[in-house]
C-alpha cells in the first residue's frame, strides 16, 4: 500500500463550493488510480472521487454516468495526470456491512426478528438495480460495497462500467469491470472469447444482484471452486475461463436456507431463464 493520493486543489474547491467552507476530507479508499474522500463542511456533504493513472478513463466515464443519472448531481473536471468528480455523499451500511449479522450468526437466537431488516434490506437492492434498468441503464459492477442502505432506499455507486441502452456500445475498447466471481457465465464467455467491447446486460447485473446478496448472507463467493476442481490460487483469467464454462456448482453453505432457495436458480439459470431484479426483489419480498 502506498500513500493515499493527494485530492487535487480544483476538486476541493469545487468541494468547498458546495460543502462550505472550510471542508475536512477523511480519506476512504485509494486503489487501482482511484480515490475518494469523504467532504464535510457546514452546509453539506460529499464525496470526491479522483482517478489517476489506470483509473482517469474510467472516473471521467462515470461522471458522465452521474450526470445523466436522476438522484445524482456530479460536478467534474480535469486535474494535472487526472479527473475528479464530487457528487452527493450517501450516509448508511453498504450491503455487506447490512448482513453482518447474519454472517455473524449473531441473530441465531430470534432468526425472524434480527433477519427482518436484512431481508428489506436485500429487497431494495433488488428495488434500486430494478429502478435503474427500467430508466434503461445497466450497472455493469454490482458489488457488495456498491450498495449504501440510506434512510431512503438503496442508493447505487460506482457506475464506471454503466451504459445506457440504445447508445452504442463504443464506452469502452476493453471490459473489465465486476468482481471475477460475480460476473455472469455468459460475459465470463464473452470476456475470455472476445470479441470486446464485452457489454454487460441488465441480464448480467441480476446474476452479479444475486451473487451479491448469496455473498453478503455466506461470506463467501457463490461459486465451488474447489468441489469443480480448481485450485483456490488460480488468476482471473484462468477463473473466468472455468465460469463460462458454467457447472461449477454453488458452494454447500446454507447459513440462511430460505433466503439462498431464492437466489440458487438465479444463479444456475441462463440470461434468459433468470427473473428481472423487479422479480427478484417480489421473490425476496414474499419471504417476509
Ligand atoms: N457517493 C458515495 N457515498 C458514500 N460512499 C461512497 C460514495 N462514493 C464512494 N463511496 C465510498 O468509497 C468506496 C470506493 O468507491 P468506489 O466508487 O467503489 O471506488 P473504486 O473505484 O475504488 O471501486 C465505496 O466502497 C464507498 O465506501
Ligand atoms: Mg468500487
């Protein structure tokens, strides 16, 4: 790990600007060319995200998401080796941090009652990947930490691999977007057999919804390697390839039996037999 990037002066004024002065940045992640900060002043707050390096593309490339996105205001620009953008702050629990206690085993004593606001919770995810799509957007990067649980509903981050349908699919040359055990078999294929541009679907985003809410209950990934026979070091690359292959069956914990009954044939169906996340969310819902 190395230092945290400095935030660039054009994106802290722009900070301030809608913050108030003077703004305290608390530093949360740094990655990959990407960091972000969280932005509190008297008035507001915000987050700054800036990519550098590998990750200016794709922080440009979402900010053009956001400002075509309802519910986000992005203010952007451009830094000396970089672009910023600085967008409202969502305040809650990410998905994951939302079922720690189920992964915990914490609510063993009252299953239904500590598991109520896990599963409203899984239902509007579900609700904010389903609103999404039927604005015509695709996620492209569902991940546990993209979804922050506020007071009013899901709101959805990182969407440097979104697209809008009916606009082409000139975003990007290559994909590489998605956690590698959450990308759906048939953009696993089209990822490992080309050619790109590899777009992903909104079919592709309810496996990645699925995938999520079975890691965010398990804490684990969905798929058995092990029991398909490849080795837990293997690169992304080599997985991939195995999971567009497809029969890698799901992995044996059952932590939440009712709960996993809902996502399983999501996870083992095609694109086209798999449910909208409108329905999975309906399915989710109807276990309450
Ligand atoms: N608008 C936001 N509101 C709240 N937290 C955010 C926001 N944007 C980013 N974050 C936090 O920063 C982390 C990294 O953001 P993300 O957009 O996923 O960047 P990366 O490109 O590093 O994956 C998130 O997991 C979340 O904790
Ligand atoms: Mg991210």
């Amino acid at each position: 790990m190395g230092e945290f990037a400095p935030c660039p002066a054009e994106a802290l004024r722009a900070a301030e600007a809608v913050c108030g002065r003077p703004v305290e940045l608390t530093e949360i992640t740094d990655r990959r060319g990407s960091a972000v900060w969280r932005a509190t002043g008297a008035v507001a707050t915000m987050a700054v995200k800036y990519g550098y390096g590998e990750g200016e593309g794709t922080t440009a490339r979402e900010a053009a998401v956001l400002d075509q996105l309802s519910g986000y205001t992005v203010v952007a620009g451009r830094a000396a080796g970089g672009f910023w953008y600085v967008t409202p702050w969502l305040e809650g629990p990410s998905t994951w941090k939302v079922f720690a206690p189920v992964r915990d085993g914490r609510d063993t004593q009252d299953r239904r009652g500590d598991r109520a606001p896990v599963l409203a919770g899984a239902v509007e995810l579900c609700r904010a990947v389903a609103g999404l799509h039927a604005a015509g957007w695709v996620h492209g990067d569902l991940q546990p930490s993209h979804g922050i649980h506020t007071g009013t509903g899901v709101g959805l981050i990182d969407f440097a691999w979104s697209w809008h349908e009916g606009t082409g699919t000139a975003r990007w040359r290559a994909f590489y977007g998605g956690i590698t055990h959450l990308v759906a078999p048939e953009l696993a294929a089209w990822i490992t057999d080309g050619p790109q541009p590899v777009v992903p679907s909104a079919r592709s985003d309810v496996y990645a919804l699925a995938g999520v809410l079975w890691t965010c209950a398990t804490g684990r990934w969905p798929l058995d390697y092990t029991a398909a026979g490849i080795q837990p070091d293997v690169g992304p690359a080599e997985r991939r390839a195995a999971i567009a292959v497809g029969n890698i069956p799901l992995d044996s914990a059952t932590p939440w039996p009712e709960f996993q009954d809902v996502l399983r044939p999501v996870l083992l169906s095609g694109p086209d037999d798999r449910p909208t996340a409108v329905e999975l969310g309906n399915a989710l819902a109807s276990l309450t």
